[in-house]
C-alpha cells in the first residue's frame, strides 16, 4: 500500500501538481482513501498510468483554483 501511495504522489507530481496540494491530501486519510479508490477505479477502466494522472491532476488543479500547464515534466 505504501509503494502505491508512493508511486500515486508522483505521477501527480510529474503532472505538475504542486508538492503542498499533495501533502495536504496525503495527510488527510479521507482525502486520500478518496484518491486512492478513484485512482483504482480508473484503473479498473483499462486506463494508464499517465491517463489517470492527467485526469486527477486536471481535477485537483480545477478543485483548487490553480490554473497551470498540465504536460508532464520531463525527467
């Protein structure tokens, strides 16, 4: 579980969603038990990797107000 937690928090952060928002709900175990059964759930619907955290990152960007460039960063 934690591995996936792990794995989860950094595609979103490849996904330009900034480390605070993350930290915020990663701290807060309703919030994140949220994320997690959305993140499997689109799993679960045959999507990627990246699909799913180009969808959450665009909802959690859109929930929180911040309007940023959503491409992946380059590693």
């Amino acid at each position: 579980m934690e591995i996936e937690k792990l794995n989860i928090y950094n595609c979103l952060r490849d996904f330009n969603v900034p480390a605070a928002i993350l930290d915020e709900i990663f701290a807060n175990e309703k919030d994140l038990d949220i994320l997690i059964d959305g993140w499997r759930d689109l799993k679960n619907t045959g999507l990627k990797h990246d699909e799913i955290a180009d969808k959450v990152s665009k909802l959690i960007m859109s929930e929180t107000g911040l309007d940023t460039d959503h491409n992946p960063v380059e590693k």
